[in-house]
C-alpha cells in the first residue's frame, strides 16, 4: 500500500497531491507495481528494493542516486512484527530514502507506520529519528522477553534435561543468531548514519540516543548469547556425565557376568578329575561358587564406586 502525506504544524496528513510535490511516502507491503511507481517516480534503482521483506537485506547508510530528490540518502534499519511466529518474518528490512524536503519509508511493519502517520511531528527529521527509534524499542522489548525464556531454561538445565527443552533452547538460539548479525550491522550504520552531514543540524541529544539505543541492542544480544551457550554447555556436560555413568554400569555388569561364566565355564570343561564332577549336587556346588565370586566382585566395584 501506498501512502502520501504532507507536512504540518499538526503532524503529518494524508493528501491526493502529485507523489513528487508528497513531503512524506510510507509504503506499507507494497506491491511491485507500486515499487515500479515510486522508482519511476524519482528516478530510483528498483534494485535497492529486491529484498525489502528479507532478513538476508545489509542494513546500510549511503548516499543514492536520483535526478529528482536532492542528493538522498539510502537508510535501512530493522523493526519487528510480532504477529508473525518465525524470525525470519518477525525481522524485517525498513528502507527509507531522504533528502531535506521529502521522506520514503518502506516496510513490512504497519503498526510502526500508524504511530508515524498518527503523530503531530511536524518536521521531516523528528519523523525520521523517531521512527528509528521506535524500530529500536520494539527489538529491545522483544530481547527483554527473551530474558524470561532464558531464565526458565537455566532452571531446567540445573534440574536435568528432556527433549522440549533442548527443542526451545535451539529456537531461541536460532532467534539471537539472526538478530546478532542484524544489529551488528545496524551499529555501524547508525554510527554512519549521526556521523554524516545530514546530522549536522540535528540536536546532539537526539545523535546520542541513538547511538546509546544501539550498544544497549548490541550487548544485550551478546549478553543472551554467552547465557544460551553457558546453558548449551551445560545440557551437554550433563549428557556426557549421564552417558558416561551408563557406560561405566554396563562395563561393569560386563565384568560381573564375565566371572561367572569363567567359573562355570572352567567347571563344565569336559577333563577327567575336576571337582564334584560325579556329585549328584555338583551343578549346584558350581552355581553357588560362581554366584559368591560374582557377589564378591560386585561389592568390591560397588566399593570403589565404578557401579555408581
């Protein structure tokens, strides 16, 4: 979809004016048609926009080419749509394209374009800067609820393990993996982005919001990846220590069993004179020899605990 606004004192407002003379664009999913339109429109590279709704898209600030805007800017920042239950959905690509009189937002993600359009910010910039902002809060607010995923594993990692927890410690693993990368990205585009001449104008304090937002992205995402390995480790030493304990039980039934078959094994061999070989109780006699020896060896590996 496809929106123009204009600019003014009250916020933005949705006008039918010419799509140059709109101050504010926000395309919302939008079509190829539309792409095809707005490229057209201002003279911008359709490849710029091939991996719009992709994960796979490189956040990015660099200037663009356009015989109708004023040497613009390329921005792409991520936000998130919770709606959507795979990460590969819920982070998306936002591409916004600016110069100082118009302001192109492309995006997957209309709640974030609802409270852009709903404001009363009544310049370019403030939309902007809020608007990467918002992206901001919505992805730490996202990574404080995996805080709590993170917390329930560690418990159960202390208890023991099963199968569903191994399973939601692989998903949410996967998750940081993709917003790791993502917001590595990001960092050096926002430094780019508050470095550039297009900042120069703007309020310090807002620059550095920005950049104070990304490094606490930043780290908390390192921070949820060095507690998922910790617990990764820790499944893992576990299943060691279990497969080890079993591995010792069975070489040592191994060896208990082992003793009795020697035993009868050496009184069944079919050589004259051996003991108790014409007893009518000999079997037994053999049974009960092989029995102690095997009871014996027991509690002495039981002693040394190789049976624990």
């Amino acid at each position: 979809m496809l929106n123009k606004y204009s600019i003014s004192t009250s916020g933005p407002q949705k006008t039918t004016i010419a799509l140059k003379q709109a101050d504010l664009i926000i395309l919302t999913r939008p079509t190829d048609e539309e792409i095809q339109q707005l490229c057209q429109t201002f003279n911008l590279n359709k490849f710029s926009f091939r991996y719009r709704s992709s994960p796979e898209e490189v956040s990015r600030f660099h200037r663009t080419t356009s015989d109708v805007l004023d040497n613009p800017f390329f921005l792409v920042v991520y936000d998130y749509i919770s709606s959507f239950k795979h990460i590969e959905k819920q982070l998306v690509p936002s591409l916004i394209i600016f110069d100082s009189d118009h302001l192109i937002i492309c995006t997957d993600s209309e709640d974030s374009c609802k409270n852009i359009t709903n404001s009363n910010y009544s310049n370019l910039s403030e939309i902007l800067f809020n608007y990467i902002s918002q992206c901001q809060y919505k992805i730490m607010d996202v990574l404080v609820s995996y805080k709590k995923q993170i917390d329930d594993l560690d418990s159960a990692a202390r208890r023991g393990f099963n199968n569903t927890r191994l399973r939601e410690l692989t998903t949410l693993t996967r998750k940081l993996v993709f917003l790791e990368h993502t917001m590595v990205d990001q960092t050096s585009t926002i430094e780019a982005l508050v470095k550039s001449d297009f900042c120069q104008n703007v309020p310090q304090d807002i620059c550095q919001n920005l950049t104070v937002e990304q490094q606490r992205l930043t780290k908390a995402i390192h921070i949820f990846r060095d507690l998922l390995d910790s617990i990764s480790s820790l499944f893992t030493a576990m299943m060691d220590s279990n497969l080890n304990n079993l591995m010792k039980f069975l070489d040592s039934a191994g060896l208990v069993i082992a003793v009795a078959a020697l035993v009868t094994g050496f009184m069944g061999m079919n050589v004259g004179g051996l003991p108790w070989k014409d007893d009518l109780y000999g079997f037994w006699i053999t049974l009960g020899i092989a029995s102690i020896l095997s009871l014996l060896i027991a509690y002495l590996l039981h002693r040394k605990q190789y049976l624990k």
